[in-house]
C-alpha cells in the first residue's frame, strides 16, 4: 500500500513511519525539513509545508497514496485543504485527534462544572464552546490560537467520497516527548529528594496515557486495515494509574529511595490554587480499537516508562515545564510542609 505522511518527523510520526515500513508498506513523508529525524533509508520525503498541499497536488499524484495519514491537522482550515487537496486521489486520509474534544475537558479546564463520568467513549458528549486554547496566554506546543480538533474532525468525516479515519490521542509520552511529562518528578527524584509531594485531589486524579510506539502502532493499524474506514478510535494504555500510583511507579523502576507524600490542600500555602479541575478524571475506553483492529500494546508500560525514563536522563530540557505538573511546589517550601506533615 502506498501512504503519505503529513508531518511525520516529529515525536509521533517517525516511529508511525518505522511501524508502515516494517508492515511492509511504500511511504513517503510530506514535511518542512525543519526536524532531523531517523527515518528509515527507503521512505521517499518531499520538502514543503502544509500551506502548500494545494500547489503540491501535482507532486501527490505522481505518488498517487492510497492513505493520506495527517499528523498535524490543528485546524478546520489545515482539514478542508487536506480534504481539497486529496479528494479524487486518495482512498482514505487519517487524522489524528486529541482526548480534549470531549466535554470533560471543559470540565477540567473550568468552563464546566458538572462532572462527566469516566471513562469516556468515542460516543461521549463533545465539547459545546470551541477553541480550547484561544484564551490560554500560552498554548501547548505553541498550537495557533484556532487549534480545533472538533472542527477538523467534522471536516474528515463529512466527505462521502473521501473516507476518514479519527484516532483521538491521549498524553503521549516517551523519547522524544516535546512536553517533557516525566521531567518534573525525575528532576526532584535525580536531585534525591526524600519526598514528592502531591496535592490530594491531584494524587487521586486519573488520565489516560500512552507510549510513544504503542501509539504509532496503533496509528498504523488504523491506516492500513478498510475496517477503519468512518470509524473513530481511542488508544491509551489500557493499565490505568492514579497520578500517585504513576510517580510511585516512575520511582521504582528509576530506582529513587523516597517517596509520594499526599497532603490536603489545607496544608498548602493559601495562595496555592490548582491550574485544573481534579474532580474531573480524564480517561478514555480504548476497547473498540482493540476488538476492531485487533490493537494490543507492542511495549509494556513499565518497559515503555524504562525507556522513557533512559531517554529524559540525557535530555533535560533548556526551558522550564508549562505543562508538565504545573501542581508542583518549589523545595523550599515542600520542605515546610514535609516537616509539618512528618
């Protein structure tokens, strides 16, 4: 089968081309040859970015894909020029979504205040205001300010002669994580801290996550089975963990001598306020990919948080987290409280 790949030299998409390659499938990979990534010798790339899919409809149809497998389709826009741009060429195009389509992300973030139960479907209420990050002084990964994945996936899914597939993504992790999700605790766990301290409502909260290569494989099942065709999936790991039970977790195979220490907010500085709504769990049902596309995890998740651990040792990040454990305290004041508490 021939695939093209928008966008597929970042965090995600190499390991989705290695997976397509080893299956034994024709890549090429569209990108802005601004990321150096480790693509295997075979994959065909062409330079140029995405605003101009429209001029490069010529260059496509030489390659003529059979699947059209869109990494970074942030926008109703970006979607409607995917859909232009392939429609008459293609057989199918993939896009990959986000978990914050859903309505407990307003809760989460809150803009809502009745909690959703978890955990969610790919039937589950949407979200009713759009935009998520248009209010955000900063946005993750720097999305633009009309990131929408809802918008995006209506666009996909709403052109009878160009199929979609959706794979709605959890928090991603692993080598090569933009978002550095593990830095924060392994920061406080290399710097032997006896403790770790978490918020309690923050130590009880579940969200759903997933490794970097079980992701891609699934990214690549979806691309390369017909039984994907107007279908939307979930994949996340399927263990679920407490964020408690997920640094503990992280420091035993990082081989850390403290511990999680949880404290009610009453403990806590009373200017301490948390960035989210804790009450609000934030977990997805992946059942169906598994039972349609026969989806299982490629890497076990204390091997998949081994590696990603290996890999964040030797890739301290230069910036300061905005996104990862924003809930974390400076020592010197989880040293106080750790002295109350004690």
């Amino acid at each position: 089968m021939k695939i093209l790949i928008i966008g597929g030299t970042n965090f995600i998409g190499p390991p989705v081309v290695r997976h397509l390659i080893a299956m034994g499938h024709e890549v090429s990979v569209f990108h802005r040859g601004k990321t150096k990534a480790n693509l295997p010798p075979d994959v065909h790339e062409i330079l140029g970015d995405r605003s101009q899919l429209v001029e490069m409809k010529s260059k496509f149809q030489q390659l003529s894909p059979q699947v059209v497998v869109d990494m970074v389709a942030y926008t109703e826009q970006d979607a409607l020029t995917l859909m232009n741009t392939f429609a008459g060429m293609a057989q199918r195009v993939v896009t990959i979504s986000s978990m914050d389509v859903y309505r407990a992300y307003e809760v989460i973030l809150g803009k809502e205040s009745e909690v959703v139960p978890v955990p969610l479907t790919e039937d589950s209420p949407l979200r009713s205001s759009l935009y998520p990050f248009r209010e955000m002084p900063i946005r993750p990964l720097d999305a633009p300010v009309d990131y929408e994945k809802i918008l995006v996936e209506q666009v996909v899914m709403a052109n009878p002669d160009l199929p979609g597939t959706i794979v709605r993504l959890p928090m991603v992790y692993g080598e090569n994580d933009p978002l550095n999700r593990l830095f924060p605790y392994l920061q406080r766990m290399g710097d032997r801290r006896s403790a770790i301290l978490l918020e309690e409502s923050i130590a009880r909260w579940c969200g759903s996550y997933g490794y970097v290569e079980n992701i891609a494989y699934a990214i690549a099942l979806a691309a390369t089975n017909e039984r994907a065709t107007n279908c939307i999936y979930h994949v996340a790991d399927v263990e679920v963990l407490t964020e408690a039970e997920r640094v503990t977790r992280v420091g035993k195979i990082a081989q850390w001598q403290g511990k999680v220490v949880v404290v009610p907010k009453s403990q806590l500085p009373p200017e301490w306020k948390l960035p989210v709504n804790t009450e609000q769990d934030w977990l997805v049902d992946s059942t169906r990919i598994r039972q349609e596309l026969e989806y299982e995890e490629i890497v076990s998740l204390d091997e998949a948080l081994q590696r990603t651990i290996n890999w964040q040792w030797n890739h301290s990040p230069q910036q300061p987290q905005q996104f990862a454990a924003p809930w974390l305290l400076d020592y010197a004041t989880e040293d106080a409280i750790l002295t109350k508490v004690a």
